[in-house]
C-alpha cells in the first residue's frame, strides 16, 4: 500500500468517524457531572444501592431559597416578587411560597381517633409507675400560666395525652415560625423568608440545571426590581450540579485553550513554521476524536472527568507527531517519507507501547470514571500514533530547506552540558543531598481518603446553604439508617427501638435529631399496649373517672363522651392511613412501601462513632453512610494501587529488557523512577494528601516519563533532533498536566500535580538513561 | 442539602403569656413612650418574688377555676411558677430554653432567648401594643400581628404600677386566663434553692 492510499484511507476513517460523533452528539451531549457517578458501586447490598438512589432523587429535587431584606414588609414584597418570577420563568414542578391557611383540624383528623393508644415515654412511665388521680391531672392541665389553644378541645383530651405526644412529635424549625403564611426567620437586622420549591427532573440533567438556575437569575432580577435592597440566597443539588458544570466548563476551555496555545508556540518557537504545529494538533484531535467516539459507544456518556482530562491528551499525542517533525529537520536534504518513518517507528512503538500499557493496568481499576479515561487514552493515543505513521508522512513529502546542524545543533549541546553536569562528580553529592531532603518529605506524606475532599463546592453556594442551614435547622448529613422487616409492623418495630437509642444520643448531645416513621406512626403493638395502659390506670373505673371530672368542673355529658371515644376507639393508626393525610407528605420519601423497609435520617451528628455503634444487636437496622463507604473505597484502591504501580514498573522493565538487554533496561527505568521518588517527596512537603488520583498519576508518569528515555537511546544518531523532540515533548506534557494542576475539581488538580512533579523531574533527569561517554 | 421540607406546625402557642412575664423583666428600651417606660422600670428588677391567683375560664367547664401560688422571675435565669391550690404543680422555662418539659418547651427557647436578650423588637413584631395611663398606674393592651397568632388568641391586657400586676388572657375561642400578681418582692440574686430548680430541674 503506498503512503498516499494509506493516508485517504486514514482520512476516509476519519470522516466516517467524525460522522459517527456528531450523529451521536447531535442527540444532546450525554455529560455525567455527578462526580459520585465516576465511582463503583459501593454497597454489597443491592437494596442499599436503590435506597441510597431514591433517596438522592428525592431530596436532590427540593431547593430552598431565603429572601431577605432589612423589615417585613420589604421582606414579603421581595419574596411575593421572587416567587412571580420563579412562577413566570418555570423550571420549578412546585413552589411554596406562601401557606394561604393551615388546616388545623388535619392533626386531629388524623390522629384523634386512635389518640388512647398514643402516648409519650414520659407519660407510659409515669402511668406505668404510680396511681392515676384524674382530678389532679385534669387540674394540673388548667392551673399552668399559659393558655389551653390545645390540639383537641379541652373535654376530650382533659389530661393532656394526646396533646403532649403530638407536641413531642413537631419538630423544630431552627428560628423559622409562620408569619401571616410565609415561613419567616429573623436573624440581627434582618428579616428573612424561605420559599421550598422542588425542580422538575433530575438534578444532573444539564437542560433541568439551565432550566432552574435561568429561573432563579430571572426571580432575583425581578425581586431587586421590585426591592432593590433585597437579597436571594439558594441551596439544593441541581444549584451545586450546575456549579460544578459550568467550573468543569471552564476547567476544559482554560486547560484546553492553554495547552493548545502553549504547545502551538513551542512548536513554532523550534521549527518556524505553523506545517507541523497544524499537523501535530490534526493527530491530537484525530486522537480526541477516536476516544469520545470509543466513550460514546462504549459508556453511552462521558464522565466531566473524562473531557476534561481528554482536552489535556493533546499534549501527550503531540509528542508522537513532533519526533516524526524533529526527525524531518535532522534528516535535511535526504528526507523522504517512507526513510522518515522508518526512522521513528522503533522508539515509538516502544514508547507507545509503554503507554497503552500503563493505561491498559489503569482501565483494569473498577472506578466507571478511571477506567473511562484510560479507555480514552488507550483510544486516542493508539489513533493518534497510526496518524503519525500513516496520515502525516504523506504531507511531509518534500525535505526541510534549513540546515540540520543549525536547527538542532542547540539541543545537542545544551544536552551534552547538562548530561555532564547530572554525570559529574558534585551531581553525586547534590544527589545525595536531595535524597536526604526527600526523606522528611516522604515522611510527611499522609493518605486522605475522604470523598468530600474530592468534590469541589462552590463557595458562595456553601455559604448560602450554610446560612439557610443555621437559619431554618435543617442540618441532615449523608449518613442514614436502613431498617427492613418482613412486614410493615416488623419495620416499625425495628424502627421504635432504633429510635429509643437515638433518643439517647440525643439526650446526650451525640445527635441533634432524628426523622423516623415509628415517631408518627407508632408499632401497631405499642399502640395496642398504650391503650391497653391507658384502659387499665384512666378508663378502670369509669364511674370514679366520671365523678372526679366533674369535681373538675367537666360536665356530665362530656365525661360521658369521653367514656364512649375510648370504647369506640379500638383500631390502631395505620402507615396507609397516614400516607394518605397530606401531613405525611414531607416525609414519605422515608417509607419504603414496596420493600418494605424505612429510612431513619440523622441530623447534626457530633459523635459518628456513637451513632455507628448502636446499630450493631439490632435486626434489620443497617447504618449507610454513602460517603463513608467510598472514602473506605478509595483508600482500598489507594492502598492497592501501590503494588500496582510496582507491577507496572515490572512490566515496563520487561518491556525494556525484551528490547534492550539485562544491563541497559534498569538504566533506562533510572530517571523516571528517581523523578517518582522526588515528586512523592514534593507531595509530602506541600501538604497535598496522598490518594488514588495521585498514584495513578504516577503510574501515567512512569508511561510517559519513560519515553522520553526511549527516545533518546533511540535517537542518539541524531542527537539534537532528538534532545530537542524529547524537550519539546516534555514542555508540552508540561504544559497540559501543568494547567490541570490548577483546575478546579480536587481530584483532577491532584492528578495534575502528581504529574507536573513527576513529569519534570524526567525529563531533567533523562540524561541519566544514556551510556557515558 | 437533605429534608428541606419540615412539617410545619401552625404556630406554637403557649409561648404568650411567658413572652409577656419575660418580656416585662427583660426589656430595656429607649423611654420614648408609656409602653418603653413600663419595660425599662419592669427590667430594672433583677429578681422578683411574688404570689399569684389565676382564674381560668373554659367555655367546656361548668365552673372556672382557680389557682394559686409563688413565682419568681428572674431576668438572667427564667421563670419559675409554682402552683400551690389546688393541686401541687412547677413550671420552669429557663431562659436558655434546656429546662424541664417537652419539645415545645423547647420550642419557646428561641423566643425566650430573644426576650430575655432584651428584644423588645421581637414583640412589637408580634403585637401591636396601645399603651393607656401613666408610669405609675398603666395598662397595656397587646393586639397580634400575625394571623397565626390571632387565630387562637383575641388579646392580652396588662396592667400595673411599680410591678406587672395583672395579666388578662383571651383565647379566639372566648376561654380566658386571668393572673394577678400581689406581695412584690425584689431581690438582686436567687436563692439557692431557686438556682437549683432552674439549673437542675
């Protein structure tokens, strides 16, 4: 085949893929940016997993705004205004912004007909332990200095009962208490109103986040329109989701956008023309192209991680095509194509080779986001390295019109004076002092695992949620107990007593609160013993009961209904019955009809070990702690990604000794490997956490870093061509990871990072791969 | 952001006439009118002692009924009401909203923190307050704002001299409370068996 058939073919492959890609996309761009997507799943247990993703879905629906301004009447102004416009723009499936009027009577529709069997652990106690005197407990309920207002009228919850278990139930709304319908905190000078709103669709779903955050920009111009001293606060997921988007958005514009003008400048600073900047940028793309169009098909969608990191392959693509460029310079006049590829292809292959391997071992991790960019790189790069076999040569036909000496001969000579200056003898000793000043370094370093430290928040947004936290008391974190059973009851049972400890914790300022089913509905059997209590110790005597009301001051006919809603009042509240009342609503998510199984949410937990020891003796109670388990996760792949890079080191030497012999390979590993310990070193110092991302930056250095030492061995008969390939590669490298050091998701900058250090240590050290003279 | 969504209950009720005692100890205002004189002398006791005799009348009840006992208020740690007649019964509201009592007990912390922390804001924004009299024979009649607050309370009217003397409570329902306090003591700190039922209830 010759170079021209070969390069239309190349071409040809190129066109049908580009089709391929646009075809897919033109369907929408399928971008993950739920970072937590990036990772296996976690629980063992199947149910777990769905319970966890409903949860997710359901509270990741509701957004919480707080408008505010400096009185009341501003305040509401404000808040009418915001709520029209949120009405106006949509976006929003609901919004409350206003309660018109609460049904008061709902409570007792409710819950007052099966109210004897409802009672508080104060009050089981209390009947439990002493003689019940209906006169006094009557009296006790009129002579406190506040007035009745009670749940129930007087007569028929005269001791109280009823009305203290249903007290005991509310929950407290941190500063926020009904002010003519609007659910108001005052906080300093300020007075503010919270609006609950729940989106319509799901929170990662780019067009739902356009939706919302359009809709929100929309209100708050409107309400500043309106009260112009007036200020929105927002929390909920989709507000994150769509920060992290548009960060990772701009993330890839600056990354990408910098390396390609970095690298095009280096590229046209050593060869003064745009030819083989043009072409180099051909083969990264056709790369890029190849690895979203392998995603695409492959995953179906593309991790935000995975672009991000695909904008920065340029540089490490760009490398093949400039040892194709450098070699055309040296070869001068007597440059044909087919002599230059022939040329590069041994170093090339054998440093692509190296690199598919290592990503190879990183698309073998289990992570759904890792291996992503491995499967990507694999791609990408092998396409990239055919290009620059197949493609490039047939548009480099005619030979380079500069003297080879002239063009190249810089690179030789500075590589000359720095593989003297790394070989001589006060090298050794600066070795020897940077060995020694690594030590504390490597000393230092200190794994973290925690997934929270991973996810970059918006800061203005945190301190939105945390204000709204403070405010309205709604402080749950991710950690959750699952109780299952085999029936409702079975559940709730379980549930009661999980709960009797957490109200312990409580007590003793372990945990704010709770939220739990079995406190609105309580076990069908402590119902029936709650009555079966009040049956005996109020209801024994009805005669005595009677007659003692009405020393009180009850009528006759009160008492006598009194007697008659006991006896009728035989059947337990059930869980459907209170699914069915519109005072569930806010906590039904809890309830897990269908499997059957409930959630028992944690809010401001202080001693997480306390809390995550009174699971264990309990059946059925199962604590889930989603980021617990992935942080507990990473720090797994992180302890085995250690031996990991170990057995990749091994197989590169392989590699390098099937290729260069016994004595040559551990020559050539020696840069790289003292590149890996020095940036390990660096890590140490500067405080950065040692985790997953890091060594599996350090496992692609070893890929890379490694080339740079193939290249020169392979080069030396024209060693300036080649110190300066070898150079341009790594400043490219340099460039790409460099910028990926500053990006704002955690885990790409650590990723970054690793390879910045360890890259530029390889390539300063690459000297060291070569025979002395 | 998890469980956004509390279920709400309608207003929590019987923080009032707690406001109101608390409030009268706690307040220190500009004397600008009637109502910011009263509360300036009313806050300017540390600690008052004195005896009460309620009255309550409920619509549902043949007869009121009525009560009697000690309380003592003190600016710094609460209220503390002991009922003697006719049945032996002790409320505490601590000032920091931890004392005896259920969740709704709780629930009156936050308001008494303000009321205590001398915010008479807090109730103007709940009451419109119409001041009659002068410093030395004055009532006050408290209107709610807030429809929450007005649909299971009509007013409240305060009246007194040196001292808060009466505290007249009408529900939306008709049911009322009457409280009138006599044998005023002031003293600058607790007893120590005060400071116990308050710290240690």
């Amino acid at each position: 085949m010759s170079l021209k058939t070969r390069a239309a073919l190349v071409l040809i492959a190129v066109a049908i893929a580009a089709a391929a890609c646009a075809a897919y996309l033109a369907r929408g761009v399928p971008l993950q940016t739920n970072l937590l997507a990036m990772l296996p799943p976690t629980e063992r247990d199947p149910v777990v997993e769905h319970v966890i993703a409903k949860l997710a879905t359901s509270v990741g629906a509701r957004v919480v705004f707080m408008v505010s301004a400096h009185d009341a009447g501003h305040a509401r102004r404000a808040a009418d205004a915001f709520a029209a416009g949120l009405k106006s723009a949509g976006g929003l499936r609901a919004l409350m912004a206003r309660l018109d009027s609460v049904d008061r009577s709902l409570p007792a529709k409710l819950y007052a007909p099966h109210r004897f069997g409802l009672l508080t652990d104060e009050d089981r106690a209390g009947l439990a332990r002493t003689e019940f005197n209906a006169r006094d407990a009557a009296l006790r309920q009129l002579v406190m200095p506040l007035p009745s207002a009670a749940a129930l009228p007087l007569a028929q919850d005269p001791f109280g009962f009823y009305g203290r278990w249903l007290a005991s139930r509310e929950p407290r709304a941190g500063r926020l208490r009904l002010e003519d319908g609007y659910l108001t905190a005052r906080d300093g000078e300020r007075v503010r109103i919270v609006l609950l709103g729940e989106i319509d669709g799901d929170a990662y779903d780019e067009r739902v986040q356009q939706r919302v955050v359009s809709a929100f920009e929309h209100a708050s111009a409107d309400m500043h329109a309106a009260e112009p001293q007036a200020e929105a606060w927002r929390a909920g997921t989709v507000f994150y989701a769509a920060a992290a988007r548009a960060a990772a958005k701009r993330d890839m514009e600056r990354i990408g956008l910098g390396a390609t003008i970095g690298v095009a400048l280096l590229v046209l600073l050593a060869f003064r023309t745009l030819r083989p900047m043009l072409l180099g940028l051909l083969s990264a793309a056709i790369g890029i192209l190849f690895g979203t169009l392998a995603l695409l098909v492959i995953d179906g969608e593309i991790q935000l991680v995975s672009l991000a990191f695909g904008a920065s392959l340029i540089g490490e693509a760009v490398d093949y095509s400039i040892l194709l460029f450098a070699a055309h310079l040296a070869a001068g006049a007597v440059w044909t194509p087919e002599r230059g590829v022939a040329m590069v292809r041994p170093g090339l292959t054998v440093a692509v080779g190296t690199s598919l391997l290592a990503y190879a071992l990183l698309a073998l991790l289990p992570f759904p986001g890792v291996s992503q960019i491995a499967r990507f790189a694999l791609v990408g790069l092998a396409a990239s390295y055919l290009t620059v076999l197949w493609l490039l040569p047939a548009f480099m036909q005619r030979p380079s019109t500069r003297d080879p000496q002239a063009a190249t001969g810089w690179a030789a000579v500075l590589l000359d004076k720095w593989s003297a200056l790394l070989t001589g003898r006060r090298a050794q000793w600066a070795a020897v002092a940077i060995a020694l000043a690594c030590v504390p370094g490597w000393l230092a370093l200190r794994a973290n695992d925690d997934v929270r430290l991973l996810i970059s928040r918006d800061a203005q947004l945190a301190s939105e949620e945390a204000a709204i936290r403070a405010l309205t008391g709604f402080d749950a974190g991710g950690r959750f107990f699952l109780v299952r059973g085999a029936n409702e009851d079975e559940v709730l049972q379980r549930e009661a007593a999980l709960v009797q400890h957490l109200r312990a914790l409580e007590h003793a300022g372990a945990l704010a609160r709770h939220q739990a089913v079995s406190d609105h509905v309580p076990p069908r059997s402590r119902q029936e013993e709650d009555r079966a209590l009040v049956a005996k110790r109020v209801f024994g005597e009805p005669q005595a009961l009677a007659r003692e009301l009405a020393q009180v001051g009850f009528s006759p006919e009160s008492a006598k209904t009194l007697l008659q809603d006991f006896e009728r009042s035989r059947e337990p509240l059930t869980i459907a019955a209170w699914l069915d009342s519109p005072l569930s609503s806010p906590l039904r998510h809890l309830w897990l009809r269908d499997l059957p199984a409930s959630v028992v949410t944690l809010h401001g937990e202080r001693d997480v070990v306390a809390t995550a020891s009174i699971a264990t003796g309990l059946d059925g109670v199962t604590l889930v702690d989603k980021a617990g388990s992935v942080s507990a996760l990473l720090g797994w792949y992180r302890a085995s990604a250690l031996p990991g890079l170990l057995i990749a080191a091994a197989a590169v030497m392989l590699v390098l000794v099937l290729r260069y012999g016994l004595r040559e390979a551990p020559r050539l590993m020696l840069p790289v490997v003292l590149a890996l310990l020095v940036s390990a070193a660096i890590f140490g110092y500067s405080g950065q956490p040692l985790t997953v991302f890091a060594i599996g930056a350090w496992l692609l250095t070893l890929g890379i870093g490694v080339n740079y030492a193939i290249f020169l061995r392979e080069g030396m008969d024209r060693r300036g061509a080649t110190a300066m390939a070898v150079m341009l590669s790594g400043s490219t490298t340099l460039l790409a990871w460099g910028l990926l050091a500053l990006s704002g998701v955690p885990a790409l900058r650590q990723f970054g990072f690793a390879l910045l250090t360890g890259i530029a240590g390889a390539v300063l050290l690459t000297p060291l791969a070569l025979r002395r003279q | 952001m998890n469980q956004l969504l509390p279920r709400f209950s309608p207003g929590s009720v019987p923080e009032l006439v707690l406001v109101v005692l608390l409030w009268t100890s706690g307040c220190a205002a500009a004397a600008d009118d009637l109502a910011d004189r009263v509360v300036e002398r009313l806050a300017s006791y540390p600690v008052v002692r004195a005896d009460f005799l309620q009255e309550r009348t409920v619509a549902s009840l043949t007869k009121p009924v009525t009560s009697s006992g000690r309380m003592v208020l003190s600016r710094d740690q609460g209220l503390l009401w002991q009922v003697e007649q006719p049945v032996k019964a002790t409320l505490v509201f601590s000032a920091n909203g931890t004392a005896e009592g259920g969740a709704a007990q709780a629930e009156m912390g936050r308001l008494i923190r303000a009321i205590v922390g001398a915010d008479l804001r807090e109730l103007r924004e709940t009451f419109d307050i119409e001041p009659r009299g002068d410093l030395d024979r004055w009532t006050l009649h408290l209107r709610p704002q807030r429809r929450e607050v007005a649909q299971y309370l009509r007013g409240i009217d305060l009246a007194g001299g040196k001292h808060l003397e009466v505290i007249s409570v009408v529900e939306a329902n008709g049911d009322s409370l009457m409280m009138r306090m006599r044998n005023f003591a002031v003293a600058t700190e607790l007893d120590p068996a005060e400071r116990r039922r308050f710290l240690a209830p």
